[in-house]
C-alpha cells in the first residue's frame, strides 16, 4: 500500500450524528467518539478491514491508540458491539460502513481513477491537478486560525500535509475552527500563545485533544494596568 492510499477513507459528514454514534457518545461522552475514530484508522491498515477480537488483541490495539485505561477500552468495544457501531465476525470485528466505502475506492482504483498526463502546447507533458490538489481548504484554515488568534500566519508545508491528512479522514473546517478555539481558550496556552501554531494543531495527537475538549469560557489576558489600576 502506497504512503497517499494509506491516508485514504471517507468519513460521513453525519456520522457524529448518527443514532448509534449518538449512542455510544451517550454512554462514553466524547472520550468514546475520539476512540472511535482512533480505531477506524487502525482498521483501515488491516487485511480486510477488520482486527483479532480477542483479549490480548483488544488490550494490544488499546495501547496501540493510546489509551491507557485497558478495561474501559474493552467495555467500550463490547458497547460498539451491542450497539452496532462495530461488528464481530469469528475472532474479528469490523466496522460495516469503512468497509462499504473501502469498496468503493478499491472499485475505483482498479478502474484507473488517476490524475491523467495533458501535454502542453510545447510539447512537454504534465500530470493533470487532481481535485484535491486545487482545493483551498487549506488557505481557508489558515484563515480561520487567523480570525481566531489574531496571528498573521502565512502557513508552511508540514502543517498543510498534516491538515490534509487530517482532512482526508473526514475532518471538516468546522472541526478545525473548534479544536482551534479550543485550544486558544486552554489555560496553559492562555498563558504561552506562541505554542499554538498551524503546525501543533494540526499534529494528530494535538487536534484531537483540543477537538473533544470539553467547552470552556474563554479566559481572558489580564493586563497589569488593570490588575494595578493605580500604578
């Protein structure tokens, strides 16, 4: 599998409102829903879409996303299950919909859904811009981080491949704007703006931390004249 196929996988733009999603996150809270994705993008890397559903396999894949709690991990895994989230097959389990959508990408590319090579007017020859290539999501993030920390940032390309990657797993600019504002509103980076950049919150870890942050009132930057009024 190529470095650009392993970014791959439609995410619905409803999913995080679908009734079973609702569910879950119902019993698990956003915790849940961001473990959720975490083991999506590790069943998209297996054989068929699916992983070992055993004990040690489960208590594997917990650390394997970084979750430390083992047997919340596992009690979350039986939820999805009874709840159709995920399903179990023999000793695996799988998510339905990724397997759905995978169909159709690899239908796709076995049809030869590639950029196509034009020739100039030269006589030279140029691959054709895909679709995503001409997309100015990432100038409209930009934009948006802008708006929000008032930075005048001009962007750079590991934040651009992180925020496509990012993309390319269904992430919308909505999702960016939150984890964003989430981020600028957290206590520690009230206190150290220079850490938030294009680049940290478009690192995996980073976004989905701020992502599912439990909404917070903004804390605002004291001044010392206003502390010392009479200074």
């Amino acid at each position: 599998m190529s470095k650009k196929d392993s970014y791959w996988f439609k995410h619905d733009s409803s999913a995080g409102r679908a009734l079973k999603m609702r569910k879950m996150s119902h019993i698990h809270g956003h915790w849940g829903k961001g473990v959720y994705w975490d083991v999506i993008e590790v069943l998209r890397e297996q054989a068929g879409y699916a992983f070992d559903y055993d004990d040690s396999s489960l208590q594997m894949l917990s650390d394997l996303i970084g979750c430390k709690d083992e047997a919340r991990f596992i009690t979350w895994m039986r939820d999805c299950i009874k709840i159709g989230l995920l399903y179990k097959e023999g000793n695996k389990f799988f998510s339905s919909i990724l397997r759905e959508n995978m169909e159709v990408w690899e239908k796709q590319k076995r049809n030869g859904s590639q950029p196509k090579a034009k020739r100039k007017p030269n006589g030279s020859i140029r691959v054709e811009e895909s679709i995503e290539d001409k997309s100015n999501t990432y100038v409209d993030f930009l934009s948006v981080f802008r708006t929000i920390t008032g930075k005048a940032v001009r962007g750079d390309d590991k934040s651009k491949r992180q925020m496509k990657a990012l993309e390319k797993l269904g992430h919308t600019i909505a999702d960016f704007e939150k984890a964003i504002k989430n981020c600028y509103k957290d206590e520690y980076h009230v206190q150290n703006r220079k850490y938030l950049t294009p680049e940290f919150i478009t690192r995996p870890d980073k976004f989905q931390k701020f992502l599912f942050a439990e909404d917070k009132p903004e804390i605002r930057e004291v001044k010392a004249s206003e502390m010392f009024p009479n200074t």
